[in-house]
C-alpha cells in the first residue's frame, strides 16, 4: 500500500522541510506577493512592486487531522517589509479520494510592509486625496481558510478554496481601506492539483 499524499493548505508557501521528524517539520520557505498600481487602489498612490519573500516555516503534526503551522518571511523586493502567518487545520480525508480542511489564521507585518500597502506619505497626500497616514507593525488580520480536493486519477486532482480575512489594528484603520477597499479581504480558487512521489494504491 501507498502512503496518502501528504496534505498542503492553499495559502501556505513553498517549502522544503530540512527537519521532519515525529511530526514537527521545520526548513526554508518561499512565497511572492503580486504588485499593485495606482488603478488597483483607485487613486493616485505610489506602485508597490512585485515581492519575493523567502523565509521559514515551521509545523507540527498533532494528529492525524489536525496540523499548526507558522511562517515567517522578508521580502527582497516590493514592499521589503516582514510579514508572518499562523494558522491551524482541521482535516478529514478518505485517503487519496478526496480531502477537505479548514482552520483558522492570524497574519503579523511590520512597519515597513503596512507602509508600504496601507500607509500614505505627506507628500501623496494632495495627489491621492488622503489623509497622510503612518500605520505601524503588529497583527495585520485575523481570518480562516478552507478546502477541498477531490481525486481525478492516482496523480491528477481538482482542488478549490476560499479564504476570508479581518483587517484590525492600524491595517483597518488606513485611510486606503476605508475610502477605498474593505476590512473584510475575500479570495478564493480553482486549480489543477499534481501529487509527485509515491501514491497511494
């Protein structure tokens, strides 16, 4: 028999486990953050470049259907900030048929990434329309994601996910989201899912 295919969340980044052992794995991460224009905000704000964000994770497997997880990482390019994710998932499979998770998560970023994505510089002010706006590092949001991957052949899945987040602190507080965005951050996803390695049988 096979071994199942080892469960990955949707919002977690590519890692590479140096240490996996009794169920606490631990390595490198890597992650990326899309850019945004001044179109993407609606008014005339400065354009945050696309970011490459390594770092490092760490989790531990408390049972077999249940799993903590916490990133770090610092982006090389773009915002140049820190930002970190911790979450839990609850899981229930029928082995490689299909899968299903949910759990919650909190996200931390420091001063440099809110700056970036929530503050507004004195001198952007006039051009945008918007009060100057320093925000500081801390919990960026709270939130849960789920989801479900169902088998199409030994290799080949069907995964979709939808993910919810609450900004709080100084990230709800910026005049960005509050003139021209939303506390409440929906995302959600359809892919092709490929499973390397052994399968089961």
């Amino acid at each position: 028999m096979g071994e199942q295919f080892e469960f990955e969340a949707p919002d977690e980044s590519f890692d590479l486990a140096l240490i996996d052992r009794s169920g606490f794995s631990f390595g490198p991460a890597l992650n990326w953050e899309g850019a945004r224009s001044a179109k993407d905000v609606g008014t005339a704000l400065p354009k945050v470049k696309f970011s490459i964000e390594p770092g490092a994770f760490v989790s531990y497997q408390v049972s077999e259907g249940f799993r903590l997880r916490a990133e770090l990482r610092k982006a090389v390019t773009g915002h140049k900030g820190m930002i970190g994710m911790a979450g839990a998932d609850f899981v229930m499979r029928d082995r490689d048929n299909w899968l299903f998770s949910a759990g919650p998560r909190v996200t931390w970023s420091d001063d440099k990434y809110q700056d970036a994505w929530f503050g507004v510089a004195p001198e952007d002010s006039a051009p945008s329309g918007l009060a100057a706006y320093d925000p500081g590092g801390g919990v960026q949001a709270y939130g849960a994601t789920a989801s479900f991957l169902k088998a199409l052949s030994p290799r080949w899945g069907v995964q979709t996910y939808a993910k919810y987040d609450r900004l709080v602190g100084d990230a709800a507080d910026s005049p960005i989201v509050r003139q021209h965005g939303s506390r409440d951050q929906f995302s959600g996803g359809l892919a092709l899912a490929y499973t390397f390695g052994s399968v089961g049988q």
